[in-house]
C-alpha cells in the first residue's frame, strides 16, 4: 500500500493523479458540454459557465507555466489582475 500512494497530494490517504491537466481538460470540456444543453437564460447556467470558463483560463496559465513558454511569476500577475488570466 506504501508504494501504491508514494506519490501523494499532502492530503492523508489520496493518491495523486497520473495525469492532472488532462482530467482537467476533460472534466471542463465535459461541464461546458452540458452547460449547452441548459437553456442559456437559466441563471444556474450563466454562473456555471462563469465559473467553469475562469477555471479554464487560469489552467491554460498553468499549462503554459509547465510548457517553459512563460515565467511563473508572470503568469502570477496575469492571474491576479482584474482581467482574468489570460490578456
């Protein structure tokens, strides 16, 4: 069981993910999928979409930061500023 949860998120008992950024991927394709299906005047649907959409940007900010292609620290003070993550 040790070598099962070598790897761990710091939290007692879970073990981390093989691939985070693509079950992100998917889990957000999946939301936004749905959200289509929902009348796009319910409110319920316009938040979650909110949400989900700011989720979305603030991951491609990190997947930029892994790719080498920007400075965390950049990426940092995009993520901050009252625009969102991305310019």
């Amino acid at each position: 069981l040790a070598g099962l949860l070598r790897k761990t998120t710091s939290l007692v008992g879970l073990a981390a993910c093989a691939g985070p950024h693509e079950s992100l991927r998917v889990s957000y394709t999946k939301i936004l999928d749905v959200l289509e299906q929902i009348p796009k005047n319910a409110t319920c649907s316009k938040y979650i979409e909110w949400i989900t959409n700011e989720k979305w940007d603030c991951f491609a900010c990190s997947a930029l930061c892994l790719d080498g292609s920007s400075h965390p620290h950049l990426l940092l003070v995009q993520m901050l500023s009252p625009q969102g993550c991305l310019p």
